[in-house]
C-alpha cells in the first residue's frame, strides 16, 4: 500500500509533536470498533499525556464540527478507576465538570465544551473517534 507523508504524517493525518492523528470526520463506530480501525492502521486510540495535547485535540474538534469523539480511556475494573488502553494512569484531567458520572469509556463532548465525558454505553453508542501514531 503507498501512502503520502506529509511532515511525517500520512496523507489524512494531522501532526502535533512527534504524533500523528487521524480525527474520523464522516465514519461513527462503537468504541471497540473505533479501537479495532484505529489498530488495523498500525495506530490507537488517542492518549492525551499532556494539557498542551488536550488543547490541541479541543481545538481541532471545535474546528471539525461534530458533536463527540471517543479517547482510548475507559473503566478499568481491576484498577477501580478510569485507565488509558494501555493500562497506564491519566495524568492529567480533562473531565467535564461533575465527571465521570459513570463507568464505562471516555469521550470528547461538545455540549460539555469539549471536555471529557464518561459513557456507559462502549459497545453500541456510534461516535466519531481520535487515533493517534508516532510520526515517520
């Protein structure tokens, strides 16, 4: 398969620092569906390590319109606390105001001024979706 790079990102790729993002704009999926594309592209759900990346991704959706986006975060039973894919903590804190309200996976919401939002429903619930990979 041949791809155009474009300053270290493939042709639909957006880069921000040494990674690459693909903001989904006309496909929704569950958020295990989301996971599983995002991987068929050699990537993951996004993880936002720091602020200055979550201002970058509030700022690209408000730009891109929509109304959600999912993260890779969701529950983690085992840990008794919201957890990013990989198992690792969230170190910082992009909730929404009176967030989580529940336990399930993680999105960016607009009608909460693109902060992030707990939701119960990862199997079903289609959403637009963040996947992120180091840049070439």
């Amino acid at each position: 398969m041949n791809f155009l790079y474009i300053k270290g990102c493939e042709s639909g790729w957006d880069k921000y620092g040494d990674k690459c993002y693909f903001f989904s704009t006309t496909e929704e999926r569950a958020w295990q569906d989301s996971k599983l594309l995002c991987e068929s592209m050699n990537a993951n759900l996004v993880k936002v390590d720091t602020d200055q990346e979550h201002t970058f991704m509030r700022d690209k959706l408000i730009a891109l319109g929509g109304d959600y986006a999912w993260i890779g975060a969701r529950y983690n039973a085992s840990a008794g606390e919201y957890r990013w894919i990989d198992g690792s903590e969230m170190r910082i804190d992009g909730w929404a105001p009176g967030k989580p309200n529940n336990q399930g996976c993680i999105n960016y919401l607009r009608t909460d001024n693109w902060l992030w939002n707990s939701h119960e429903d990862c199997h079903y619930t289609p959403c637009s979706f963040i996947c992120e990979k180091k840049a070439c």
